[in-house]
C-alpha cells in the first residue's frame, strides 16, 4: 500500500477539530520559549500522561528536548492572537504577554483555559515529528470556552 499525497493528508485532517494549545519551556539560561501545538493529547489517567508533537525542523525544538519541564497552555475563545505570536517566527514571542513561572519554572500563560506543568517523561521520532511525553505534575482550569481550529480556521464553539 502506498503512501497518499501529503495535499490529500493535510486537507483531510484539517477536517478534524482541535484545540489550541501553546507549550512553553525555558532553555538552560531560564529564557522563556514557546511555540503553538495543536498536536495535543491526553493518553493516560495513571499515571497523568500527555503528548505533545513538534516537527523536527521547528528551531526551538531543542529547548523542549534538553529541559527536564513543559507546560501546556490550554488556549481560551479569545486568544486567537496568541496563538498567532506562538505560530510566528519571531525570537520575542513572549515580549509584552503576561505570563508567569509555574511550580517547575515552566511560563504559564495568563487569561488561557487550562493549564499543566509536565515533567518530559519521554520522546520518540515518529516521521517528520518529534513526540514528546509529559507526566503531568500541576494542572488549573477555569470556566470558559476553547479555541478551536477546523477547516484551516480558527473557530470558536458555537460557529
């Protein structure tokens, strides 16, 4: 069976809805650094495990791969401009955002819908992709609705 043109792959999965989601670390400097992901999943109640895909080609790559921590920064309706600075290839993406240190030095974003601090428990490559695996350590959530992408376009619940 042969593989099917990466056009077909994308439209096709582009059909299913997602949340956003921006994940941070810092680098060995304490430096901020993160990037939006809408590669995102639960996979394990016990231990709380999450996973998190990022293309082996993005830049910043490496500070996700050497810090021992990450956060997972649930995006909320209103922040589609947030996930268009972390998508961006802007150095300052984290210049003028409120934002502040978790419990593992991790940046949590304000104003998001939920939020974990995981330790990198492991990482495989799997095609194009680095995935990495979180062990959630601290989770918050508030009441709110999510940023949603469907269709190549962000959308909100009830559009």
């Amino acid at each position: 069976m042969s593989s099917i043109a990466a056009s077909l792959y994308r439209r096709t999965c582009s059909l299913f809805a997602t949340g956003i989601t921006v994940i941070t670390t810092v680098d060995e400097n304490g430096h901020p650094h993160g990037m939006t992901v809408n590669s995102f999943s639960s996979v394990s109640l016990d231990p709380p495990l999450v996973l998190v895909c990022i293309d082996l080609r993005n830049a910043i790559l490496g500070h996700f791969l050497t810090s021992a921590c990450f956060a997972v920064n649930i995006l909320a309706e209103h922040q589609e401009e947030v996930s268009r600075r972390f998508s961006s290839a802007s150095e300052n993406r984290f210049h003028g955002m409120e934002w502040e240190r978790g419990a593992s030095g991790a940046p949590l974003l304000a104003g998001v819908l939920a939020r974990m601090e995981c330790a990198l428990s492991k990482t495989f490559e799997a095609g194009d992709h680095a995935m990495l695996v979180g062990e959630v350590r601290h989770a918050s959530w508030r009441e709110g609705k999510p940023l949603l992408y469907f269709n190549s376009s962000y959308r909100n619940i009830g559009e």
